[in-house]
C-alpha cells in the first residue's frame, strides 16, 4: 500500500481532487509512514514517548479520514454495487471500527480493498 492508494480512496469517495476535501492528500498517509519509520529510529532525537505519539496522531488522522471516506463511498454505490461488494464495503467498516489502535498494516488492507470495491462499482477520480 503506499499514499497514492490513500489519496484515491479518499478522492474517489468524495469525487473531488487532490486538496478537494479533508484529508484528500498524500501528505496525510506519508505523515504515518514518516511517524512509523521514526518510532524505531535511534538518531531520531525526540524522545520515545513523542515518537509514540507522533505515530497515534497521525494513524488516527488516517484511520478518521478512511472511515469517512469508506461511508461516503457506501452511500454513493449501494444502488449499483453488487450484494458480495457492500457486504465487504459493511465488513471492512466494521474491521476499521474494531482495528486494534495501531496496526498499520490492517489499515493498509483495509485501504487497498476499499479502492478496489469503489473502483469495480465506478467511482473514480473525477
């Protein structure tokens, strides 16, 4: 997964542009990889606690703008979608809900299936 990945989900969900609407930037998804790469890090000069909590806000901007993005999406493709897509657009929201706080890498999956559900049923950049 990487922050293209991200931005599309967020701007499909919106259909909007880069900047279209909140957290519709790269900047966001690259902030937590920036924020996990820090938090193992010896040179990195900030103290351990800060790098922790650099890594909670910016997984949680993330985490906020993907769910947002995932019920936005649902609403725009629930007439169309088939049955198996908005059971597993319902089942990644409810992951995304339960996802233990900070596992990037289910938030990853969760990201990429989401693209490919929104994709399959038309919404894409605009």
């Amino acid at each position: 997964m990487d922050a293209m990945s991200y931005e599309t989900l967020i701007c499909a969900a919106h259909n909007c542009r880069r900047g279209g609407v909140a957290g519709a930037d790269t900047r966001f998804y690259n902030d937590l990889e920036m924020a996990e790469q820090r938090l193992t890090e010896k040179h990195w000069l900030k103290p351990q606690y800060q790098k922790e909590s650099d890594f909670v806000g910016a997984f949680v901007i993330v985490r906020h703008h993907v769910r947002v993005a995932l019920r936005e999406g649902l609403r725009k493709i629930e007439s169309r979608a088939t049955p198996q897509d908005i059971a597993k657009c319902e089942e990644i929201r409810v992951k995304l809900r339960s996802l233990p706080f900070l596992d990037k890498s289910e938030l990853d999956k969760i990201i990429d299936t989401a693209v490919e559900i929104f994709y399959r049923n038309g919404l894409r950049l605009s």
